[in-house]
C-alpha cells in the first residue's frame, strides 16, 4: 500500500467519521426539538409557570455576608502565606 493510497483511504475515514458524528448530533437536536414541544402541548411544563418562577435577577450589589465571607477567607488565606 503507498502512501497515496493511506492518504485516500484515511480521507474516506476522517469524512465519514465527521459525517456520522454530524448526522447523530442533529438528529439528537431534531428529538430535544420535537420532545419540547411533546412537553408543552401535553401540558407538562405548566407546573413552573403556576408556582411563579422568576429568575434570580443580577443587581450589582453583593451583600454584606458574602463581603463578610470573602473578608474573611482573605485573611485567614494571609495567614498562611509567609511574608516576601
């Protein structure tokens, strides 16, 4: 076998590997698609929208116990760092 030849053949096989990991992963979309829409027209996502889910909203403001946390991991962390 020449070198031609390996080069045609592992060309076949990097094609045709990419092209079944390809078609595998739209069909793996087109079924996450299709099932979505199975759930809503079935009526069986209803339960999130009756208890009043909100998304955590992002303020900007962190709050005085997280600060506090951070304070204090910091120092404990300088601690135990010798001085340079």
């Amino acid at each position: 076998m020449t070198i031609i030849e390996m080069l045609k053949q592992s060309g076949v096989l990097t094609a045709l590997g990419m092209g079944v990991v390809f078609i595998f992963l739209w069909l793996m979309i087109i079924c996450v698609h299709l099932t979505g829409k199975l759930i809503h027209k079935l009526g069986w996502d209803k339960d999130i929208e009756q208890q009043g889910y909100k998304p955590p909203q992002k303020t900007g403001a962190v709050s005085p116990e997280i600060t506090a946390a951070i304070s204090a991991a910091v120092t404990e962390y300088q601690k135990g760092v010798p001085n340079e």
